[in-house]
C-alpha cells in the first residue's frame, strides 16, 4: 500500500510527497536523490505519514495536501490525523 508523507526541511519548510516503499523513499530524500526541492534543504525529517489504499488516492490526498496552507499541514502533523475536508476548506478560505 502507498503511504501520503510530510517532511520537515533544515529551512523549517514542508514537503508533502507519496511513496510506495516509505522507507526507501526516506533514505533517497537524505541522500539527496529523491526531489530537487529537498535536495538544497537536507536534513529532512519524517513529521507524517499515512498510509492510503491506491495510488490513485495516494495522489489525490498528496495534491489535496499540497494546497493547504502552512498552518493547516502543520495542524495535521501536531494531531497526527488524516486532514477533514471541511476543514481543508475552511482554512484555505481564511487565508485567501
């Protein structure tokens, strides 16, 4: 099963990605092999992941994901949860 991760940069950014193999994918983003965005802000820690049942949902949550603001995806990291849509919603309208 493919897992939706969030990284944590050096720089305090978040990168969100999906992977099958999470383990591998963690050591590719250390050494510097697995995006070019995190490649220039090593070291990289795991804050969440969550593991999905396709990968067809795997890339819809990572691009759900992808256009939360900041404090959403670091709400989702501090409660260790899967993001609720009304929420989603809800955050992104107070920010616009």
């Amino acid at each position: 099963m493919p897992f939706v991760y969030i990284l944590q940069c050096a720089d305090g950014s978040l990168y969100t990605g999906i992977a099958k193999d999470m383990a591998r994918r963690l050591a590719e983003h250390a050494a510097g092999r697995a995006s070019r965005y995190t490649r220039v802000r090593l070291p990289v820690t795991l804050a969440w992941c969550r593991r999905v049942r396709t990968w067809s949902h795997a890339l819809r949550e990572e691009y759900r994901i992808k256009r939360l603001p900041r404090g959403a995806k670091l709400l989702i990291i501090r409660t260790n949860r899967q993001p609720a849509k009304r929420a989603d919603r809800r955050a992104r309208r107070g920010n616009e």
